[in-house]
C-alpha cells in the first residue's frame, strides 16, 4: 500500500480543481486529472508530472525530502 492511499486529503474546486495530501509534517496538492490518472493504473512518475519527484516519494513512502537524504546520503565522502 502507497503512503498516499492512508493520508487525509482536502478537495478544493477553486482555482483549479486538486487534492491537497497531508499528515502533521508535510503536506503536497495534486492536481485532480493527475490523481485520476494515477487511480486509473499510471505509475506515480507518468501520471503526476507537475508533483516533484520528492514530492512523490512522499506520496509512495512517507519519506520528507530531509528523511530521504538522511538515510541515503553518501557515507564514504
């Protein structure tokens, strides 16, 4: 199960229509035909062109950008 699929989420009609995806740390909007393309079976990447990649690892994984590089920086530099 993708992080995105246990968070709460605002719909909002004005100006455009999108989703806004929250939890108590970090929160990320998508536009709604994006969401609908994903729901439809798209990967993540294709589907969602205009939500950044660490946008959408949080929406994958729950991992902050900070809680990403944390864990995956280059320890031999």
């Amino acid at each position: 199960m993708r992080y995105i699929d246990t968070l709460q989420c605002k719909e909002e009609y004005k100006p455009v229509h999108q989703y806004t995806f929250f939890d108590d740390n970090y929160q990320v909007t998508v536009p709604a035909e994006e969401l609908f393309a994903y729901r439809q079976g798209k990967l993540m990447q294709i589907a969602m062109p205009s939500v950044s990649a660490d946008d959408r690892e949080w929406l994958m994984t729950g991992l902050t950008p900070g809680q990403f590089d944390a864990i995956f920086q280059d320890k031999s530099a």
